[in-house]
C-alpha cells in the first residue's frame, strides 16, 4: 500500500493534468457531518491545505451526474456512511478517509495522506 500511495503522491506532485479536490459526501442527518461543517468546512479555504486540495461538498441523497457516471465505471468505490472523503484527481479516487473524529483528527489524516503515511 505504501508503493501505491508513493506512486499517487509522485504522480500528484508532477501532473498538471487534473486538478486535484477533495470530495467530502454529507448527509443533513448525520451528527458528524455537522461537527465537520461546524469545525473545519467554515474556514478550511483560509487553510493552506485548500490550495491544492479544494473542498467539494456533495449530498449523499443528490449526487451529480460526473460523480453516478463514475461510480458506474468504478472509479470511485460505494459510499457506505458519511462522512466520507476522498481525494479525487478529476477522474478517479486516490485515497479516502472514512469517518470524522475531530477537526485536530482530520488535519493529521490529511498530513499523513501527503506524507504517504496513511492510517
């Protein structure tokens, strides 16, 4: 898993050709998507992370056509809880994050995912 997050980290740093984001999948109903909101979403552009990862927030009940059109093709794997994030390069997932466990949590998950460190 290491070779493969090292690969995806190579390939982030010296392609131009996608942009990178970073998708998170919400739900109104549920209570960590709301911490989320609440802790990180409200100032995660003012971060220095949001420019080169921008948050995308998308509802889990309606989704995009680009994102169904990709599942369909299984480039992004199912959705099973939110919150849910993923790194997305404009045509496929990287890496994801499942859950959310505090906003101190969630910016060490994000560091250990661009330091090829993922747990």
């Amino acid at each position: 898993m290491i070779k493969v997050l090292a690969f995806l980290l190579a390939m982030f740093f010296t392609t131009s050709t996608y942009a990178f984001e970073l998708l998170m999948f919400h739900s109104k109903y549920c209570g960590y998507c709301s911490a989320f909101m609440e802790e990180v979403a409200v100032d995660y552009q003012y971060r220095i992370v949001d420019k080169d990862l921008p948050l995308i927030i998308i509802d889990v009940y309606n989704q995009p056509d680009w994102f169904k059109e990709a599942y369909a093709e299984e480039r992004i794997k199912p959705i099973r809880g939110t919150p849910t994030f993923i790194v997305w390069n404009g045509r496929k997932e990287l890496v994801r994050i499942v859950g959310y466990s505090g906003k101190e949590s969630f910016y060490r998950r994000l560091d250990r995912i661009f330091k090829g460190n993922v747990q």
